[in-house]
C-alpha cells in the first residue's frame, strides 16, 4: 500500500512517493484537505458538499463533487509507480454515501502533534516537568503557520481548525507552565510579553506573565499587567486574578502555580 505524507500545521501538503498530490484549484484544495485531516475515515458526500458550498448547494454539487474526487484520482494516479497492483479509484474510494482516503499516512504532522502533546500532558501530570517540557515543546516544534493556512475554510474545515489551534494554544500554556516548574522564568518572560500583546484581555496568559516577572524579581512589572488586564477587559478581572495579585502583595513566596494552573492527564484528540 503507497503510504502518504501529510501535514496540516501551516500550508498544506499531502505527498505520494515523494510527490505533491495538492491541487491548486481552491475547492478541489478543500476536498482534499478535509479527506487528509479524516485520512482512514469516511466523509459523506454531504459533508463535502457543505465544506464547498456552505447553505447554498447548487443542483449540480453531486455531480461537480464527484469531478473533484476525479481529478484528485488523477493525480494520485500520476503518482503511482508504474506497474503498481493499487489504483487511485482504491486509494482514494467511494465509501458508503462519501469517499475516503485509504492510503495510510506515512507520517502525519497532526497525529505527531497529538502522540506528543498528549505525553507532555501525561508528563505534567506526573510533576516530570523535564519531560513535559521537552515533549510539549516538540509538539509546538511541527507547526509552520496556521492550520491549513494556504486552503480556502468552509465551516467543515474552519470548526476543525478552530479546535486545532485551540489544542495549540493548552499545549503552548502546559509547556510554559513546566518552564515555570523547571525555573525558567526570566526566559520566559519575552515570549508571554508577545502572547499577552497579541491578547491582551486573555487572564491565563496575563497570569502566567505575572507569575514569571514576581520570581524574576519584577513585582512592580507584574502588578502592572494586571492594571493593563483590567483595561483590555474594561473592568475587573476575574476573582482568580484578583486573589493572585493580592498574594503577589501578601506572600508571594507561597504561590504555587498548580494553584491557577490544574494539571489534567491528556488532551482530547483534535479531529
């Protein structure tokens, strides 16, 4: 069986011994981009037909899908070796009412995503802030942009993508929060500045800055982005911040991250 390559962490690329499947064509781009994402997996007619089209399916969508999977065929077909006993109607085959890709991925950047984010969190679970830390950023290491970011999103693939960033954005807070456990928090500090500046009313992020500038001996700093907080959500923060910056003012030689920052034991799957 011809194995794929396919990742999804950025610009888009499914491979076939070496090489590009991806149409350029937008729509037939999002057919196979939801069928890689759902790669083993049926996805009905309808589901692909919703991705393209939305609401407003014209009369001619079954018949215009179905050219769609045919051209994909043809370059799956383009790159099958000559002689081979698989053809592209079986790689890529109708199942019940949709098709799948059967080919199996060889290597697959969001399943590696989530093997790894899923030690990490299994790692911090288990106060191995080492390990967390070095799986966790490992995980983050696979993206090379926005989920899918060259393919055109219909509401299929952008509520999949959505729940893809949304699992980059626990694994990026778990592994700060393991620097945090290993010490690092001058290191840390640059890099949450750029995360509260492009979220700036986002209390996790603004809570995990004011923990790493107090240990880093910048009191005064860290009570400021809690003023900067209130600002950006035009009122108080929330009661966990309010009682993280009175302990900022009280002891904060008592803080414990784990306090604001639970650990739970693995991530749900992304897709």
């Amino acid at each position: 069986m011809p194995l794929l390559e396919i990742n999804v962490l950025g610009p888009v690329s499914v491979r076939l011994r070496n090489c590009s499947i991806v149409p350029t064509a937008g729509k037939p781009r999002q057919v196979l981009a939801l069928l890689a994402l759902r790669c083993g997996r049926a996805v009905s007619a309808s589901t692909l037909m919703s991705e393209i089209w939305g609401d407003a399916v014209p009369r001619s969508g079954p018949t215009t899908l179905q050219t769609y999977v045919l051209q994909l065929r043809r370059r799956i077909e383009g790159s099958l070796p000559a002689g081979s006993n698989r053809t592209a109607k079986e790689l890529l085959a109708r199942s019940y009412n949709g098709y799948q890709l059967v080919a199996a991925p060889r290597s697959f950047d969001l399943a590696e995503f989530d093997r790894l984010a899923a030690s990490g969190s299994a790692a911090l679970a288990k106060c191995d802030a080492e390990s967390a830390s070095r799986y966790l950023g490992q995980a983050l290491d696979l993206w090379r942009g926005p989920v899918l970011v060259d393919v055109p999103m219909g509401r299929v693939l952008a509520a999949a993508a959505a729940t893809i960033e949304d699992a980059r954005a626990r694994v990026l807070e778990q592994r700060i929060v393991a620097d945090l456990h290993l010490g690092r928090h001058a290191a840390l500090i640059p890099e949450l500045r750029k995360l509260v500046a492009a979220h700036p009313a986002d209390e996790n992020t603004c809570a995990l800055l004011m923990i790493a500038l107090q240990r880093s001996g910048a009191l005064p700093r860290a009570l400021q982005v809690f003023e900067d907080l209130g600002r950006a959500l035009g009122g108080e923060p929330s009661a966990c911040l309010q009682r993280l910056r009175q302990e900022l003012l009280e002891d904060p030689a008592r803080i414990e991250v784990s306090t604001y920052f639970p650990v739970e034991c693995g991530l749900p799957q992304t897709v």
